[in-house]
C-alpha cells in the first residue's frame, strides 16, 4: 500500500509540473528581469520591431548568436532576443518603451564599452567606431543607442594608422 502511494505521489508530482519534473523546479526555470525586460513564456504584442547588429573586426564578421535572450532551460524568451545567427534583434514587448543596445547586449550577457563590444576589442587608445544606418556615431556611448525598427548598427574596430 505505501508503494501505491508512493507511486501515486509521482505520477502527481510529474503530471502537476508540466515538465516531467518531481520537485517545484519554478525556481530553476525563472530567470529574472534585466533592466525591466522579463522572461515572459509568450513574446509581447504591444511593441514588435526589428534592429540589425553587425560586429566586424576588419573584414571577419563576429556573429551575433542564435537564441540570445531564449534561455532553453527557463522555457521563456526576453523581449530583446535573437531567433537566427543574422544579427535581427528582434525587440518583441508587452509594453511600449524604449530599449537600447546596452539592454540587448546585457541581455546576451555580453560586454559593451568604448572599448569593447562582446569579443571585439579596441586598439590600443582607439575606441570602437559605431555606425547607425551609415552613419557614424562619435561621442555616442554605445549602450545608449536606442534600437528602432528597421535600425542597422555596426559596430567595427579601426586598425591605428600608422
């Protein structure tokens, strides 16, 4: 009888989780809030654009990964993520709001300086350039350039002239 039970208290556990889990895993599977974004399980409505990112050191890309902001495990999806390796950031949120390159790349759980933008590392005394549709941005803190719909973002590291 007590393995009926026992049993029965499993099959319970397994059923009431919805993941296959025997203990209360909500605490392994959430994922906090980064700057206002949260992990949400559904991708927001109120708020569906699009930025592109591109990181060149010269002339090699350094890609910007697949599923940033979906961490598998959690089962949920922060509303700046990525879906593909193209660069699409793609900004998907239940509120209207601003967002900017440094609440995507926090997001990532990557570095953004002057000097550095994830593995891409300035020269020297020689700030990373960025660009924003063509144009460059000098005296812009990298992390406040606001993502807008359509936006291309380059980020490159110039070689010192000699």
């Amino acid at each position: 009888m007590r393995q009926i039970r026992l049993v029965s208290i499993l099959v319970g556990a397994v059923l009431t989780s919805g993941r296959g889990a025997i203990a209360d895993d909500s605490a392994f599977f959430h994922r906090p809030a980064i700057h206002g974004i949260a992990c949400d399980t559904m991708e927001g409505a109120a708020l569906h654009i699009h930025a592109v990112l591109q990181i060149r050191d010269g002339n090699k890309e350094i890609a910007v990964p697949a599923r940033v902001g979906m961490p598998v495990a959690a089962q949920c999806v922060y509303w700046l993520h990525t879906h593909s390796a193209n660069g699409v950031i793609h900004i998907e949120s239940p509120q209207q709001r601003t967002f900017t390159l440094g609440d995507f790349f926090d997001v990532w759980g990557e570095s953004l300086t002057s000097y550095r933008a994830a593995d891409l590392r300035a020269d020297g005394n020689t700030p990373l350039a960025v660009f924003v549709n063509g144009k460059q941005q000098k005296g812009v803190s990298l992390r406040s350039i606001v993502l807008r719909d359509g936006e291309r973002i380059l980020i490159e590291r110039h070689p010192i002239r000699q």
